[in-house]
C-alpha cells in the first residue's frame, strides 16, 4: 500500500494559505502545515479530533488508525482509504 496522502478541499483553500487545493501532498506534510498554521495565526476552525480533518482534506493511500491520544495522519496505520 502506497503512503498516505491528502488533498485540500477547494472550499478551505483560503484557511490554509500555503497549500495548493486539489493537489496531493504527503499526510505527513498536511499534519505539520495545519499544525504550524494553528499556532501561526488565529484559526478559523476549531481542533478536531484529528489533524488534518476529513472535512478540510480528502485522503488516499496509506491505512488509517489512531496510534496515540490525538489522532493525526501521521499515525494512520490501518483502515479505509478514498479513490483515488
């Protein structure tokens, strides 16, 4: 299975400034740009229970799971993925 990978929703493209929408980026990548944009500047959403959220990305590849307390897509490690 090939590594994790998320794609920003179109509709957040201007919370996330630094990411291109509906490009792919490394689910790890995603993980650090929306935590670095969290204690960056004033977000305009609130945390989630995981990072990036399924409702600012879609995602593919990889597996899905939490491994820790806070579920990010670093430590996605079995489950279901979307089409690519």
């Amino acid at each position: 299975m090939g590594e994790r990978e998320g794609c920003l929703r179109s509709e957040y493209a201007e919370w996330f400034p630094g990411l291109e929408p509906n490009r792919w980026y490394p689910a790890d990548d995603l993980t650090e740009a929306v935590l670095k944009q969290r204690r960056s500047q004033a977000p305009s959403w609130e945390m989630e229970d995981r990072v990036p959220s399924d409702r600012h990305f879609r995602f593919r590849g990889g597996a899905a799971g939490p491994r820790g307390s806070v579920r990010s897509r670093r430590s996605d490690t079995e489950g279901k993925s979307e089409p690519a």
